[in-house]
C-alpha cells in the first residue's frame, strides 16, 4: 500500500525516483550548466513538475550542499502566460550575489512556432550572464527527433544536458496501481496488481485505465482481469489516446512489431527504445507493454486451418496440442501460469502444478515446435513472473 506521503499528491511514485529526478536536474547547476528534460509521451511531467517544485527546497538542499545558497530559483507555466524577463528583478538578484535558476515547465500544447520564440527569448536571457543565469526545462519530447533536434540546432547553449527519462518501471507502476486502489477503496490481490503493473509496460495512464476499470467491474480474479480488461471499452480509449500520442511511422513500427513482421527504420527504433515503448530481445524487438501488443496484434486468420493442421501433425501429444492451441487462440497475447497449468492438467491441477513442470511442459513444446516444418516460425516467448506468449 502506499504511503500516507504519497497519497497526497496526484501522481504519486517512491520517493528514490524523485531523488534520481531531482539529482539529474541539479548537479548540473554545479557545472554551471543548464538542462534540459525532454519526456516520452504520457509520461506526466506536470505533475512530476509540480511535486519537484513543491519538495525542491529540501532536495536542492541535499544535492547542492553549499551551492544551494548561491542559487535563486524561480518556476514558470508558460500556459499561465508568465514572463520571463525583468531586467530590474534579474539585476537585483545578480548584485546579491545569487544565480537565478528559471525552472520551467513548457506545455505539451505549444506549437513549434511559439517553442522558438520563447527559445529565442530565453537564449537572450542567458547571454546576459552565461555563467550566471540558468534554465531547467522540462519538456515533451517531440516524437520525431530529427525535427525536434532541427528545432533546437540555434539554440545548443541552453540545451547543454538533455536527459530523456524512459517510461516507469513496474515497481512504479505498482505504486500507482496501490495509491489509487486506496483512493477508490477496493483491493486486488498481489499476482493481479503484478499483472497490471506487467502488462502495462511502464504506460502509468494503461496502468490507472486497468485499475479503473477493476475497480468499476468488481473484478478481483486474475482470470477475470484477463478476460475482460484488453476489450473494455473504458479500456480501449485509453489504448488508443496513448498511441495517438505518437506519430503514424511510430505507430506503424508497434503494430510491426506487434505481428512479429521486419521493421526498417534504425532512427526511429532507437527513439522509440529510448522512451521504454520497446525493448531488445534476441530475437529482435517486442513492446513493452503487452496491452498495446495484444490491441495491435492481428489474430491468426483460420483458426479452423491452424486446428486441421495441429491434429494432422504426430509430433504433439495431446496435451500438447491442446496447449499449443490454447496460445494460438490469444496468439500475441500473455496467458497467465496458472491458466497454462489449468489447461494441462484440469481441475486437479493445484495438486498436479509446480514452476518446474510447467517450464518443462513449455520447453518441449518449443522444441517440438522448432523440429516441426508447419510451425517452426512460431515462438513461445517467457513473460518473466506472469507467463508465455506465443508470437
């Protein structure tokens, strides 16, 4: 569950990854240096920008030591229609012998054009005293980056660090996951929180619309979480907004590499792994999140044909090709452990399961499947913790 702290803010995480932000963003002004924190989409830098700005004092503090008292910090909305510039106000900090520190957070909704212009504002700014005054913006990342680093090329002095945080982890995620079951009063058991958080990929706006929609249906059963979140269609917009977030190429690359098919596109893949949306495998890429996989996924055509050929084949055995079919019908999407051991050995199957026999049953299968012509292309993958997927 967590913590009261933390129940008061909108969008609560532990406590290190405010530390970790918070020390990317300050030990920079150490250098003399500006920085900048470009985020993935849907990553919710608002409300990381207000809770930076709430606790800052107190981390500024511990990670500037002395330097902190030197330093004048100052944070603007530009959707507020704030003004950066004040020559008597900037001149007077100076001759106290303070740095000034314009900490600003530059709204998803601003156009290129107004981006500029406020760059080449704020570029004036700094070349008043470069050693002296700083910036710390943060920012949503432009999905294509070869626009946006095009957009930033005459304005490099105040771009000196630029980080990009990827997506959250899942422990993150299951901190968010908790912190709203609080609010909305309703408990999960902890393999259907893992699922969430695991199936979400680091996507907190995923990560929230499952919970919602627990919450809303009375789910608690891992089986019944399975069953009726991926087609909810409380759900489903949630999917869809998130990847309206993205560009078409980006959102072609997913649905790519959703039904396992090449992608060429090297720039774009190293952006998109940079943000956590994917992830490297030995076998290529897949999407972190296994929400979106399974919503861009395209199921097999004829599950007839895929049957007719399963039974023709002496391979198997029975229990294995019940197994085999059994992924096949949720091709490309996540079946849980106990489902798997449901599946091969019935109702007794508490009594019959354990981790290892079912890893066991699996690599036969994969083995079996690799020695076979007619499904050699297909792959069982491991979702660690949770289960397997075939793709």
């Amino acid at each position: 569950m967590a913590d009261k702290k933390a129940l008061t803010h909108p969008y609560p995480l532990p406590e290190g990854t405010y530390e970790r932000l918070s020390q990317s963003l300050y030990e920079p002004l150490l250098m003399h240096e500006n920085v900048v924190l470009v985020c993935p989409p849907l990553w919710g830098r608002d409300h990381n920008f207000r809770y930076l700005v709430e606790r800052g004092p107190h981390d500024r503090q511990k990670i500037l030591k002395k330097a902190a008292r030197t330093l004048h910090f100052c944070s603007f909305d530009l959707l507020n229609g704030n003004k950066l510039e004040d020559e008597l106000w900037l001149n007077k900090i100076i001759s106290e012998g303070k740095e000034p520190v314009f900490f600003i957070n530059i709204p998803e909704s601003i156009q290129d054009n107004q981006l500029t212009q406020f760059l080449e504002g704020a570029q004036k700014i700094y070349y008043r005293a470069p050693n002296t005054i700083h910036f710390i913006l943060l920012m949503d990342m432009k999905w294509n980056e070869e626009e946006f680093f095009s957009l930033i090329a005459p304005f490099r002095s105040l771009f000196q660090n630029v980080i990009r945080p990827p997506y959250y982890t899942e422990r993150e995620a299951l901190h968010l996951i908790d912190y709203w079951l609080s609010r909305w009063n309703w408990q999960l058991p902890k393999n259907s929180r893992d699922w969430i958080a695991h199936e979400a990929g680091g996507i907190l706006l995923l990560a929230k619309a499952a919970t919602r929609v627990a919450v809303k249906e009375h789910i608690k059963v891992l089986r019944d979480l399975e069953r009726q979140i991926p087609d909810h269609p409380d759900f489903t917009v949630q999917i869809r907004f998130f990847l309206s977030r993205l560009t078409e190429r980006q959102q072609s690359i997913l649905e790519s590499i959703a039904n396992d098919h090449r992608v060429e596109n090297e720039s774009e893949m190293k952006h998109l792994e940079a943000m956590g949306c994917i992830i490297q495998t030995t076998n290529g890429f897949r999407i972190k999140s296994t929400f979106v996989t399974n919503f861009l996924h395209k199921p097999i055509k004829s599950a007839k044909r895929f049957l007719s050929s399963l039974e023709k084949t002496k391979i198997f055995s029975e229990r294995e090709k019940l197994l085999l079919f059994k992924l096949a019908e949720f091709r490309g999407k996540t079946l849980s452990r106990d489902r798997l051991a449901h599946i091969l050995w019935g109702d007794d199957y508490l009594d019959k399961f354990s981790d290892w026999a079912l890893d066991q049953a699996v690599s036969r299968l994969r083995r079996k499947l690799a020695d076979d012509p007619t499904f050699k292309s297909l792959r069982i993958t491991t979702q660690k913790k949770y289960g397997f997927i075939l793709l």
